[in-house]
C-alpha cells in the first residue's frame, strides 16, 4: 500500500539521515494525521538515508500486518 499523499508530501519535507524517532516527532510537529503516525510508529528502530527507503519500510511493514495484526508498540506510538 502506498503511502497517504500527506504522508508522502511529509516524507518528500523531511531531511534525511532520519530515524524512526525523528520521522515521529516531526509527524506530531506537523500535525500528521494519526493514522499516518501509526504507518510511521510501525517502522523499524533504525536510521532512512531517503524518503525511498522509508516508503519502501513502509510497504513492507504494511505486508507484515497483513500476515499479522499486532498493534505497533505503545512506547513508539507515545513518542508521536
């Protein structure tokens, strides 16, 4: 599943490297809506160079809920 148009337009304004944490604080700065803050909250702890890489994460976490619906943990979802 591609990512929202907010979404994309945000990740299109980040600046990257970016980790998971960064991608969170910046979505609750820019008032993302929250369900593009639970796509992101889903994304393994780790550092994007690129706006592809975490699109690409994205889609891939989106195919792992498809297998398994395990909400994203409770501690990434309140650093947003």
């Amino acid at each position: 599943m591609a990512p929202s148009p907010t979404l994309d337009r945000f990740l299109a304004g980040m600046e990257y490297p970016a980790t998971r944490d960064d991608l969170l604080r910046e979505a609750a700065r820019d008032g993302l809506p929250s369900s593009d803050v639970h796509a992101l909250a889903a994304l393994a702890d780790q550092s994007y160079g690129a706006r592809w890489m975490v699109r690409r994460a994205l889609a891939s976490a989106d195919r792992v809920r498809e297998t398994d619906p395990t909400p994203a943990p409770a501690a990434a979802l309140a650093a947003a």
